[in-house]
C-alpha cells in the first residue's frame, strides 16, 4: 500500500531475515499511546525481543506527536498515515495495518499486537490483528466507566453553593455507591470493549478492572493485574525535570498554587450546556484572582469558536496575569514539571487521572462518572458532574491542595512495563496469545 510508510525500503524482508518466530508489534497513534506504550517498546528491546513500534498517524503535530518521539528517543518502524473522520481513520487502520500484519504473516512470522486502552487504535488494529488469526495484548484492559448513584446519594446534579463537597468526597469513597452501564466517554467504551473480543492477554492496570473482565466472562489465566505503565513513564518524565523549559515560557506556573484545565471530551465539547458549565466556573477563577492554566486542545478550540467563546478567553489571557492560556507542550517533562507543582487538576481526561494519583495531585474529574473510579474510592479524585459552574467551582476550591487527597493512596504499581512483559511471556510458555480452544480447554 503506498499510503503505508517504511522506516526501511527494505523492511519486510529485514523483519523476515530475523530469526524471532514471534514479532512484538507495539501500536500508538496519540499522546496517551506514546506515554504508555513506548516504556513497554523499550522494556522488549532491552530483553533483546523482536519487536516493531508502528504508528497510525493520527496525532502527526509537532505538539502532539513528533516532539515526544524525539524527547522518547524512539522512531517508528511504519506509519500509517491514516487521515479523516471517524469513519474513515477506523477502516484505513483496519486495511493499512492488516496489510502489514498478512506481509509478516505471510513470511511466517507470528504477529502479536500490542494495543492501549480505548483508543480508535485500539479496537481497530485489534481487529486488524485478530482477522489474520493474532489476538492482541491489551494494555490497559478493563477500563470501564462506573457513575456515581446520584439517585441515592442525596445530592443534586444543580451543585449550589451549599452543596456539602466533603460529605460528596466520602460518598464516592465507598465503592457500593458506583454504578455500571454508561456509554460515556464516546466513543472510548465502545473502542475498549470492542478491543477486548480480539485481546488473548489482558494486562489490567488495578483489580477493579479484572473484576469487570471476569465479570465478562474473559478467561482468568489470562488477565494479569500490572499497575499502569503511565507510571514508568511519569517517573522518567520526573528525573528529567530539571530539562524543562515550561517555566522560562510561563514563569508564573513556577511558582505553583494553580488549577490546569484540561477540557477534550466530545460529550463535554459539542454540548453547549456541559462547555458552559465548565468554562464559567474556570472564568470565575480566573476573576477572582486564581491561577489558571488551559490546556487547549483541537475539540476546546473547536468548542470556544462554536459557543461564542474565543474572543473572550483570548482577551481574559491579554488581561489577566493569573491566566496562562496555551495549546498542547510537545514535550512531557514540560507536561510533568508543571503539574508536580499544580495545586488541582480540573479534567475530562483518563491519563491525567492516573498521573494526579502517582504524583499526589488532588484531580476533580469534570465528567458524570469515571472510567477511573479507582482513584475516586481512594480518596485523591472527585467527579464533577459539568451541569453547574457554581457546583464545579466550589468542588475544585475544596480540592485545591487538600492534604488528604494528596495523601491518596498510589494505585498503578512500579516497574510496570517489566511486569507486563513478565506477563507476556509468561502465557506464551504455555500457548500463543491466539489460543485454540483445545489449547484453552487443557489449561
């Protein structure tokens, strides 16, 4: 296919000319695939595995990509190149990368696909894998939304300013009080467990998520609780702090006691009234003299000009100081530098749940649910349901600096990408990731 571009001329028969019979294939697409996928690409290499790193192209900016495989160190063996709407990008993964996967195939190599999350990439190359006969390793398997029982828990969706944050706080602690069965965030539940039909290893990152997998009726031996290998790579990210240039861009953020927002969602960014929501709560901050960051992202912008609201978040950042308004830092170190100085994280994002939780940051989860609810049951993480501005202000002000939140519990393990490995090659002594049912059956 000449959409499909090769690190080599000559790459298949280089691969070919390998004597591994097993190629590890790590896939990634956008910044949460490159955090956390590429700390597994390197724990392969460093065990002297064949493994490829193979990209969909998707995230192809400089800001969202090309500056994190440079800072990562690492260079694609192919890309994709895949462009377009939803649609589209899912059929040319599934075409584009199931050619790759029969071309190895074909030269008797046995392919296994490593995906992450509930990502577009996920389901799709999974199924891209499983139609040549290779199921996938799922990293991150098992991610599911659970949403808190508003209905009992006695407090309105309208938040007001009476609302009772700490008696909130405790109410999610206690696991009896979340409930299963959203489809949001859209359309990342559909990719996880569309992901999960093609998957012969599930690598869950806490026992939560082998609770749903099991519940799901997966097959025990092969679901492996591993932590987050997002862990790995914030603990790298720490260690070269010291390189960050974020400060010298916005010195104020130096100086900590800030709140980064972080809006992306579809659900929260084609609604008016959930983007409303959000943005006068931050704009009210922002008004009484809080430090701000906003991270913004292609949905934000797309949000801000839709509802009316670019030309006035420009001129709060023109006038107010305490207002850091910036698109996506290519580089995580810039990422991790300033949050390990932020006072909350306001956030409709998965990852940045799990990155508050391993560096101590009080996060508040602007979504109805969370498809990281552990982190809410540990104490370190607060939903925000984006329905109230008033609701959403006073939620992130009890969040800000909270010492008991910052005491949560840390949740995702260490030395994660080696366990996961570990796993990996653990179930392959026994059968391949594609078992047969014979091969299930005897086990």
């Amino acid at each position: 296919m000449q959409e499909i571009a090769y690190r080599s001329s000559h790459f298949f028969d280089d691969v070919a000319d390998l004597s591994d019979r097993h190629v590890h294939l790590i896939l990634i697409a956008t910044k949460p695939d490159i955090i956390k996928q590429v700390p597994l690409y390197k724990e392969l290499k460093k065990r002297g595995h064949l493994v490829l790193l193979g990209h969909t192209g998707q995230h192809y900016d400089e800001n969202l990509s090309g500056g994190m495989l440079k800072e990562f160190g690492v260079e694609p063996d192919f890309n994709l190149n895949v462009r377009g709407a939803m649609h589209d990008v899912v059929s040319q993964i599934i075409g584009r990368l199931g050619h790759v996967i029969g071309e190895l195939k074909a030269r008797g190599k046995i392919v296994i696909p490593y995906v992450h999350g509930d990502t577009t990439t996920a389901m799709a190359a999974s199924n891209a894998g499983f139609c040549h006969g290779f199921a996938s390793v799922h990293v991150e398997a098992g991610i599911r939304t659970l949403t808190p029982d508003y209905g009992a828990s006695g407090f309105s969706l309208q938040a007001s300013s009476d609302w009772d944050v700490a008696g909130w706080r405790e109410f999610l602690i206690n696991a009896s009080n979340w409930k299963r069965g959203s489809l949001e965030p859209y359309p990342e539940q559909f990719n996880t467990r569309c992901s999960e039909a093609a998957t012969g290893i599930h690598l869950a990152p806490v026992k939560l998520d082998r609770g749903f997998l099991l519940s799901e009726g997966f097959p025990e031996d092969r679901i492996f609780v591993v932590g987050n290998s997002v862990v790995d790579a914030t603990e790298e990210a720490v260690k070269d702090a010291a390189h960050a240039t974020v400060f010298e861009r916005h010195p104020i953020l130096k100086e900590g006691d800030f709140v980064r927002f972080c809006i992306h969602r579809r659900e929260n960014c084609a609604s008016e009234k959930r983007f409303t929501a959000i943005y006068d709560a931050m704009k009210a901050m922002i008004l009484e003299g809080r430090t701000v960051l906003l991270i913004s992202m292609f949905q934000t912008e797309s949000a801000l000009e839709r509802f009316g609201k670019k030309k006035e978040v420009a001129e709060l950042a023109r006038t107010h100081t305490n207002f850091v308004y910036s698109s996506v830092w290519p580089e995580y170190r810039d990422v991790i530098a300033a949050m390990g100085r932020a006072a909350v994280c306001a956030t409709d994002s998965g990852s940045m749940q799990e990155e508050m939780n391993a560096m101590g940051v009080p996060c508040v989860t602007l979504r109805f649910g969370s498809d990281r609810s552990e982190s809410a049951m540990a104490g370190g993480n607060l939903i925000a349901p984006p329905v109230s501005a008033e609701g959403i202000r006073r939620i992130i002000e009890f969040a800000w600096d909270h010492p008991e939140m910052r005491k949560a519990p840390k949740l995702y393990g260490s030395n994660v990408s080696a366990r996961c490995i570990d796993a990996v090659g653990g179930a392959l002594l026994t059968a391949e990731v594609f078992r047969t049912e014979e091969e299930r059956l005897q086990q």
